[in-house]
C-alpha cells in the first residue's frame, strides 16, 4: 500500500492532539522516505516515518543527532517535549519533533561549502559508532522493487531494475574502500543542508546514518554533476573542499549506479500518481545504464 502525505499529517495530528492542540494549519516541506511539516505557532518541525519504520532506530537515530550537536556540529537538533516520549509510534507513522528554523531563500549552499561539511560530519561523527547499524546498500531499494512488482507496476519498468539490482548486489560485496569505514550521512546532497540567515549552514536528515565506506557520502555530488547539471568547476570544488576526487575511486561506476538505483526505485512509488512523474521514471529506467565516465541524459529533480 502506497503512504500518502495525508497519512503523514494524519501521525502529525495525533501527536499534536496528545499534546492539547487542535488541529492546526500545517505547511509540508518535503514528502519522500518520511514526511516534514511545519507547526509554526510553536516554532517545530514534525517529522514523519513510515509506520514501518524501526522506533528503536528512530530513537537511536535522534540520540546520535544530539551528541554531533554537543561536539559542534551544525545540525538542527531535536525538541525535548516534557509531556512527549519520543518518538512517538501512531498507526500511519513514527513522530519526531525538531527545531524550526527560518531559512534564508536567496541563500545557495556552494559545492565548497557542502564539501566542508561532508568532511567535518566524517571527522565528529567518528566516535558515535555504537548509535549507527552497519551500512546497507539495498535496505531501502529491495522493498520499494519489490511492492512495484507486488501493485503491477509494469515489467518494463520494474525489470531493469530489479535486473542492475542483482548486478549491483555482487560489486558492492567486492567494494573496497580507499578512504575506510566509518560513520556516513547516506544522503549528503544540497536539499539537506538548511542556509540561515548570515549564512549559518545546519546539516538535516539523518534517517540513513550508518557505518560504511566514506565515499558514499560523495557520491550525491557527483550524480548532481552527471545528472543534474552542476558544473565541473563547481565539482572540482566539492572534492577540494573535502580532500578526494571520487572520480579517482575504482569504485566510483558501482557506487554512481546504486545511488541512481535508490534515486529511480525511490521515485517509481509515485508511479500512476501524474503523467509528469509517469515520463520522469520512464526517462530514467531508459538511461539508467549510461555509461558512467562520459555525458549522461539529463534528470529533471523531483
């Protein structure tokens, strides 16, 4: 069964009600693997897993958030609720609650800057091992092909997929990391830094904090250049900022090619829902085996 926003807003809701509030207009940042909303009146953000998702790892997950913050690094930080355990587990998802912040919209976070930030996220989350699982590849890709394949969704568009997944699977168990092993971000892009007024940079989202190699958390930028039009001046400038290339890496084709995978398996649950997203996934299952050292079709960002 597909989560809809309304089913997030629904475990938004309950907690507020828990709380003593009435339903309140709540403005939606982002929908994706969790949800964002914005209760402004009392200065949060409520953020919403799948109900699926692991309550233990969510609290985890928080718990390592606020030991990165106490070591210095700019993240926006979880709200302690006197009257709230969290998170809190509803029927239509799992409920965290964190500061809001007020973003400055003519800020862009630089490719000098985010590789900074890559850098100094590897080096203070260094000692937090403990608070993270090991890295799993597939975790997220594995049942999103497989409710595809379970709602038929056509084979054309599930078959490609589910084929680069079983290729994929034997590589990156052969992936030997240059750089080592150590705690990563998992989805170090652009869209989750936060730019504040001043230019104070804060670092979101860490639902896929693990313990892996430290090149995946390059491998977003190095998409963003092949696929979505950043610059190649502007990616020298990432890997500088950060102190490695990881077009140098032996593995940067695998690594580029499993985070399209997660990027078009995350994108086909919206299947069926308008035929703007319907074209995008058909684009991209169509281009998905480009090679990865030359030019490559352009994606549209979703």
């Amino acid at each position: 069964m597909v989560w809809k926003e309304s089913d997030a807003r629904m475990a938004a809701f309950d907690v507020l009600a828990r709380l003593g509030v009435e339903p309140p207009e709540l403005e939606l940042l982002r929908f994706g693997e969790n949800a964002l909303f914005t209760f402004r009146e009392r200065g949060l953000i409520l953020r919403v897993a799948r109900p699926e998702a692991d309550p233990k790892a969510v609290g985890r997950t928080v718990e390592f958030v606020r030991r990165l913050a106490a070591r210095g690094m700019p993240v926006s930080e979880p709200v302690e609720v006197e009257e709230l355990a969290q998170p809190v587990v509803t029927s239509t998802g799992i409920v965290t609650l964190w500061a809001l912040h007020e973003v400055d919209p003519a800020c862009r976070v630089s490719a000098t800057e985010l590789g900074g930030l890559v850098r100094r996220f590897h080096e203070l989350a260094a000692t937090d091992v403990e608070l993270v699982g090991p890295w799993e590849p597939f975790a997220l890709i594995d049942p999103r092909l497989a409710a595809a394949e379970r709602d038929g969704i056509e084979s054309t568009l599930t078959g490609p997929l589910v084929e680069l997944r079983e290729e994929l699977a034997a590589a990156v168990s052969g992936l030997d990391s240059e750089l080592g092993v150590g705690v990563i971000h998992g989805d170090m892009h652009y869209g989750n830094v936060l730019c504040l007024p001043g230019r104070r940079l804060l670092l979101i989202d860490f639902d896929q904090v693990s313990r892996g190699p430290l090149e995946w958390d390059l491998v977003p930028n190095l998409v963003t250049a092949r696929r979505f039009g950043l610059a190649a001046a502007e990616y020298d400038a990432f890997s500088a900022a950060y102190g490695y290339d990881l077009r140098s890496s032996p593995h940067a084709d695998v690594l580029v090619r499993l985070r399209e995978l997660g990027m078009v398996s995350w994108l086909l649950q919206q299947f069926g829902l308008s035929a703007d997203v319907d074209a995008e996934i058909r684009l991209r299952v169509a281009t998905i085996r480009e090679p990865t050292g030359g030019p490559a079709t352009r994606w549209t960002a979703r």
